[in-house]
C-alpha cells in the first residue's frame, strides 16, 4: 500500500476511510425542486446498485452564500429536510447536506448522516462544536483562505467537542482574484490528523464572483483535477452532478453531467486501484 490508511468511519452501508477504496459524495448543488431531486437520485441510485458505488447523496437545502440576492438558494430548512428525507427513504442512500448556523445542526442531524461544514464557515467555534454535538459525521471544507496545516485546529475543536467522525474535504485556494488552485501536497498533509480526506474537484474548479454577479468556473477541468488527485490517493471524490446541467441553478458552469460520472468514475477507481496497491 502506497498510502497510510485514515481511520475508519461506520456509515452503515460502508465505510468512509480505512484504506477500503475511494467513496463518491454527488448530487446537485441545491435542492431546486422534489421532482429534480428525485430524478437525480433515483439516476444515481441506480447506477451505485448496479455499479456498487459507495455513494452518499448530497444536495442543500439552502445555499446562503450566493453572489447575488437575486440568486436562487433552495427551498429552506423544513421543506428542503423534508424532500431529503424521503431521497432516504425512497433509494436507501446516506445523505449529506450542509448547515450554515449552530440552531441547524440539530434537526438536521435527523435526516443528514454527514454535516457538512461550508468552506468559508470553517473556522466557526459554535458551528463546529454544534455539529460535533450531533454525534453525526462532520465533513469540513478546508476554506479557501487556509493552508492544508491550518486545518489542525479545526479538527482539535471537533475532537475536543466530542466528535469521533470527522472528513476533511479539499476545494481548492483562493489564488489573486477570482480564481483557485489545487495543492495536491495538500491531500497528503491533511491526512496526518488521521481523518478521511476528500478531493471536490467541482467547487475546485470555480472562478468565484468571476460571472458578472454569478460564480463562474472550468467545469472542463474536472476530470483532470479529479484524476491527478486519485493519483494522489484520498478516500472519497465530491462532485456535484446534474441530469440537465445547462439548467441547474448553482454551480451549473462546475457540475459534471450525469451522464458522464460513470465514465470518470472508473477511471479513478483505476487510478485509486494503483496507488492503494
């Protein structure tokens, strides 16, 4: 093995780290409408029970960091909990969503199986110490203001909050104006804290505030970020996904299509086949 196990995490129907191979984290940016939702899950439910992807569902519920007022954020707590709830329930899959204030943790935690910590809120001490208090996975996304070495104190508050499920998630880092690079030395230094680690290679690929009052981005680049982290070696890929991406409303200039994740896919698996030995 080419690369030191993280600790293992039981999320029921797998685990996430241990050194079993890359798990995937998908879905749309936001929850736009049920009747979306749902044709994306049942898409990607589909394709992990007949390709046996370990896939965790991600969607939010709301996007409270847009550029714009104007822009679209989702549904909100209670209707975006309850449509996630029944993508649960419907297609059996874990499901991960971020929390943006310390109130939210909570009743999210009934529904979410991972609490996901947005970039530019990593550093938040009552957040992080809520979402720890959950008992829930809690997937931070290191911000793009922070080197990789910066993430130890964050994983000290969870720990000393209480938290033994813990990922750390790569995005990316601000480099001059509207633009982000990836340190793939990165990946590998935050996997001294022992945690699983996480490559998302579609917010990676962002150009923030670069679409005159909408965030812009590479999309085209994905799979190339994506591959040269397998090569890395890591525990699990986040890409967002669209069965329409031209009519997603966040983040459709970054998502990967849903038509061709599958194809991608194997070849990280591949990728991840060699470095894991």
């Amino acid at each position: 093995m080419l690369v030191k196990a993280t600790k293992p995490i039981d999320l029921g129907p797998f685990n996430l780290g241990g050194g079993r191979g890359p798990f995937l984290i998908s879905g749309p940016c936001v929850i736009e409408s049920r009747d979306v939702l749902l044709e994306i899950a049942e898409a990607l439910a589909e394709w992990s029970r007949r390709e046996q992807v370990p896939l965790v569902f991600k969607a939010s519920f709301d996007k409270a960091n847009r550029t714009s007022l104007s822009s679209f954020r989702g549904p909100g707590l209670v209707e975006g909990l309850a449509m996630l709830q029944e993508v649960k329930s419907q297609f059996d899959l874990p499901i991960l969503t971020d929390i943006h204030t310390p109130e939210q943790a909570a009743p999210v935690s009934e529904v979410a199986d991972i609490l996901q910590i947005p970039a530019f809120l990593c550093r938040q001490t009552d957040l992080l110490q809520a979402a720890a208090s959950t008992g829930a996975v809690v997937n931070v996304k290191k911000g793009q203001f922070l080197a990789p070495g910066d993430m130890g104190p964050v994983v000290n508050k969870l720990e000393e909050s209480g938290s033994k499920r813990i990922m750390l998630t790569e995005r990316g880092s601000s480099f001059g104006y509207n633009n982000l690079v990836v340190d793939m030395r990165g990946l590998v230094d935050m996997r001294e804290y022992g945690w699983p680690v996480i490559f998302d290679a579609t917010h990676s690929v962002q150009r923030p505030g670069a679409g005159n009052g909408i965030t812009a981005g590479d999309g085209y680049q994905v799979p190339y970020l994506a591959r040269a982290a397998a090569a890395v070696g890591l525990d699990g890929f986040f890409m967002e996904t669209h069965v329409r991406p031209e009519e997603a409303k966040s983040d459709k200039a970054n998502l990967i299509p849903l038509k061709d994740l599958p194809r991608l896919w194997e070849q990280l698996l591949a990728l991840s086949e060699v470095v894991w030995g």
